[in-house]
C-alpha cells in the first residue's frame, strides 16, 4: 500500500489555509534586526541527524511564509531550514527611501542574516525569483559562506513581458496597481477589494502585497528592469547550482533559465505540473529535489 503523501500548499490553499496558517508547529517565528530594520525569521530544526542548513529568499512581493510547506519535508530529510522577508517585504522593517534597497544593500542582508543566525560557512542558498536575483548579489559579493546555489524559477536578466505594464500600474497606483492587474488578467473584477468580496485566500495575498513597502516595490522593479546577466562571473566562484523551474513557469522565459544552466554547467531540472511557485504546486516533489541536490554537496 503506497503511502499518502502531504497536500502541495495549492491544495490546502483550495481548502482555505493560508501560507501563514501552513507554518509547521515545530518552527519557530523571529526576529533580527539588520542596518535599523526587525526583519521577520522562520526556522525549523532537522529531525534526526542534521545534515546541511539551507537559507531560503522569498521573490518579489513574496515573505518568508511563502516556503512554509518545505519546511517538515526538508527537516525529516535531515536539513535546519530558515528564510525570512527580505527588507521592506510583508512582516519585515524596511527604509521609506528607495536608496535602501539597491541591490548591493539586499545582497549584503542576506550575509547579515547568516552572521546573526551563526549559520555557519557552508550554507545552501536558495533564492526564488527576485530572490535569486538577490542571491546571486550575494554569492558575488563573497561565496565564501555557500555550499551551494538554487536558481528557483529565476532568470539571469531582464525577463520583458509584463515588466513594463506592470512598472506603469506601479507608478501610477501604488502596490494596489499590481492587484488591479492580476485581478484584470485572472478575468475577476478589479474591485473586489474595494466591494468586500474577497475569498480568504484572496484576502491574504492582497494584506500581503499592501502591507509591503511601496519604497521595497519600485526599488525591485528597477531591479528586474535593469537586470543585468552575471552568469560568466557566477560560474566562475565554482559554486555549485541547481536552476530549476515549473514546466509552465511563465516569469523568466523557459529557454533563458535553461540557457543560463548550460552555461553554469548547473544540474537543471523542470518540475512537470508546477508554475512560477513549483514549491506550491509541487510542495514535496520541490522537497525531495532540494533535499537531494543539498545532499550532493
């Protein structure tokens, strides 16, 4: 008889349980504060021997809850997981100037967060989208302290597609535009908010997104905008990479990300059935591939 394995995040989401309610019992929420600014924490302990310790960085207008399913899979293989908000993001301080959040600044956050955790000097990095962008700023600025990279579902330069509209929507609304132009693409009414008529999921994202820093939102879309690749200088830390991404990954063009592993001489791997959040669609597939991936390193 084959055992039943746990519901991805996306199905406990259709149950109404959101990302925060999905953080395990077993982890713990903090705080540290970096350059002025508490910063929001999770961390769980391995169960068993502890084999390696992973730091997760959540994308743009993301939080540390986002990676709240990996969590138990990710102990039970043996792995002390944290992540947390980056500056600005939902639970997390962050400076009312944009100046606060070039991308030097965020890279250097990350090294931060390991020093006041005392993670250690062989700690495996997982960024997802805007997250890998910031990663890889932090890999560059010294890899000293990573066993390895994860490129989850992110790309090595400025994607195009929607940026421009949605830097517009950013410009002209605030972080409610980004709202009216998901609601408007999903075909639902762009004043459900506004009508009181959001399901509880809805209502989440939504209290997530307006409670991030308008300073955090225009700084990172810069950041997307402007990205520039740094593939040639990241395959020469030697660190190695996994780049992998939903089959239906639609941010970062699928040929890009796999490009960018060629030219890494990356493990690549697409998760069949998962989008832009393979980590939601595929919660414990996500697990399994990170957890041995880590282990090979």
């Amino acid at each position: 008889m084959t055992a039943q394995l746990p519901l991805n995040s996306i199905e406990l989401e259709a149950q109404g349980i959101n990302l925060a309610q999905q953080l395990p019992p077993r982890a713990t929420r903090e705080s540290i504060e970096i350059d002025g600014n508490k910063l929001a924490t999770i961390t769980i302990e391995p169960v068993g021997e502890h084999i390696g310790t992973a730091l997760l960085v959540p994308g743009y207008t993301s939080s540390a809850d986002t990676f709240n399913g990996l969590l138990q899979p990710l102990s039970e293989r043996g792995y002390k997981v944290m992540s947390f908000s980056q500056r600005g993001q939902c639970l997390s301080e962050g400076p009312d100037d944009v100046a606060g959040y070039e991308l030097s600044r965020l890279g250097k956050d990350i090294h931060e967060v390991i020093e006041k955790l005392g993670l250690g000097d062989q700690v495996h990095l997982l960024g997802h989208s805007f997250g890998g962008v910031v990663s890889i700023e932090a890999v560059l600025h010294n890899h000293s302290p990573f066993a390895s990279l994860t490129l989850w579902n992110s790309g090595p330069r400025n994607m195009g597609g929607t940026l421009p509209t949605e830097q517009q929507a950013l410009k002209e609304q605030g972080p409610r535009g980004f709202f009216v132009l998901s609601q408007l693409a999903a075909g639902r009414d762009p004043e459900a908010d506004n009508k009181g008529e959001l399901n509880l999921i809805e209502q989440y994202y939504y209290d997530r997104l307006m409670s991030t820093k308008t300073a955090q939102l225009e700084a990172g879309m810069e950041i997307l905008v402007n990205q520039v690749d740094r593939t040639l200088e990241l395959s020469r830390t030697g660190i190695p990479v996994l780049v992998s991404h939903g089959a239906n990954d639609d941010a970062w063009p699928i040929d890009m990300q796999r490009e960018m592993a060629e030219q890494l001489g990356a493990d690549y791997v697409i998760l069949a059935n998962a989008g832009h959040s393979a980590h939601a669609d595929r919660t414990y597939a996500s697990a399994q591939l990170l957890a041995t991936f880590w282990d090979e390193h």
